[in-house]
C-alpha cells in the first residue's frame, strides 16, 4: 500500500483555467500527501458510510489517520453529522468537529445556498487551510465532497476542481439500483476529461429494494460498459447490505494494484 500511496502524491495541479477562476494560492507548494476525495454520482448515496469504511481500515495501519469535510450543508445536530461519523470512524481523535469540518450549514441545499440563507458565504481559503492542517499533521487524508462530482461549492468551484485542487485521486460511490450505469459512466467520462486520477468505484447497495430488478444485474452491466469504453483497469467494488465485497476487475494496469487489504470492512 505505500508503495501504491507514492504514485498517488499531488499529480493534479490547478489547470490555467482553474487558476484564473481561483484568486486563492492552490497547494501547489503544500507538502506532498496520501489520500482519497470520496466522491459520487449524488447525494445521499453513502458516500460517508464508504469513507468511513476505509477510514477505519487504514487506522489499523496508520497512527495518524485525517478525516476531512471541507463543507457541509443539511447539518441540524452535529451528532448525526457527516463529520461527527468520520470522527468516529477514526477512533474519536482529539480534534474538534470543527477541524473535521469548518464549515456547516443547516439547510439542506448545495453550500453556497445555504451559506446564502444563513447570511454567510463559503471561504475557499479557509477549506485549504483545513486541509493543510491535516496534510501536515497525518498520514493519509481521507475527504469527503459535497453531493456529486460536479456539484458546487460556490459558484467559482465545483466537488471535481477541488479534488484537482487538492492533488487526491478520487473514489466514485454510485448507488445500486435502476440507472446507476448511467449514472457511474458519466462521472468516470467526466474524471477523464478532467484528468483527475480515479482510485476506483464503489457500486453501493444501502438497502434491500425487493422491487428494483436491475440490483442483481448492474454491476456485470456497468463492469461490461466500463470495459468497452476504456475504464477496464479502475477497480470496481461492491457493498451490499452493510457489507463489504470486494470484487475486482480487469488490474491489468500496474498502476491500479493494491494491498486490496487495507479496503477491508470490520
């Protein structure tokens, strides 16, 4: 997994676009770091139940695990929080909510508009120095985004040029059931185009949906379309019922090869 970790560090520095859109410095001479950018094709998806799977299986190997919601909307009690999971899931360190996510609003809307009702705004900056805190001061990140990919965190930045932002190759989660395969092709088109490094897929089954078929056929059929349109190396996962199975794809591509270990549920 270390090993696999090194050929992961900061590949994706802002493009000119992006750094015409940014009046923020990007990290570009922040320390190198190891991490994910848990992201997906929606919201509500288990996106956190995914991020805190793998949280907890890297604090079995890394003393210092970061947990990260740069921004959060929806957030009525803290306890049932995004954040409030990841910290849980990271053995209650000792560090505030606050720091997992320092920004939080209660309205259940994209950020930007609920910062809006709460006569507030989204700092960019104030994301990348949370970030920077636990880059510095952990071994691997782990950071959840806001809703889907291209969902937007204000109206300069987006769920995809934050992950380009932060150099973090992402994790895909995509929900089990009827359109998915739409759905999860069109988030990994979009990756590529943005040239962002995709650690692999989660096709993820929150509960039993005796009336939606296609759950029993959606991972064959979406492992077929990602291997007739040129995602045949990007590891494909698959959670079903509260458990983990792990089921890889096509790894002919040496870059993609990991400790399958360490994605483990407990």
């Amino acid at each position: 997994m270390r090993n696999l970790l090194r050929s992961y560090e900061q590949k994706h520095a802002p493009t000119q676009s992006q750094n015409r859109k940014m009046t923020q410095k990007p990290l570009s001479n922040q320390p190198k770091n190891r991490g994910f950018f848990i992201t997906g094709s929606d919201t509500e998806i288990g996106k956190t139940f995914v991020a805190c799977a793998i949280v907890r299986s890297l604090c079995e190997k890394y003393s210092r695990v970061g947990i990260y919601k740069p921004v959060a909307s929806g957030v009525v009690e803290l306890e049932s929080s995004d954040a409030y999971q990841l910290w849980l899931a990271a053995g209650r360190p000792d560090q505030p909510l606050s720091r997992v996510c320092p920004q939080s609003f209660t309205n259940p809307l994209a950020p930007s508009i609920a910062a809006l009702m709460e006569k507030s705004s989204i700092d960019i900056q104030v994301i990348l120095d949370g970030y920077e805190y636990w880059i510095t001061n952990t071994e691997f990140t782990v950071v959840e985004g806001a809703g889907g990919l291209l969902s937007p965190i204000t109206e300069r930045l987006n769920n995809a040029e934050l992950a380009a932002m932060l150099g973090l190759p992402i994790v895909v989660v995509v929900p089990n059931r009827l359109g998915c395969v739409n759905q999860a092709m069109m988030v990994l088109e979009v990756s590529r185009a943005r040239s962002l490094d995709i650690f692999g897929l989660v096709l993820n089954q929150r509960q039993v949906d005796s009336n939606d078929m296609s759950i029993e056929t959606n991972y064959s059929l979406l492992r077929s379309a990602m291997n007739q349109n040129g995602f045949a190396a990007i590891p494909t996962y698959a959670f079903k019922y509260l458990q983990l199975h792990l089921v890889l794809g096509d790894l002919q591509n040496e870059k993609y090869q990991r400790d399958v270990q360490t994605l483990k549920l407990q």
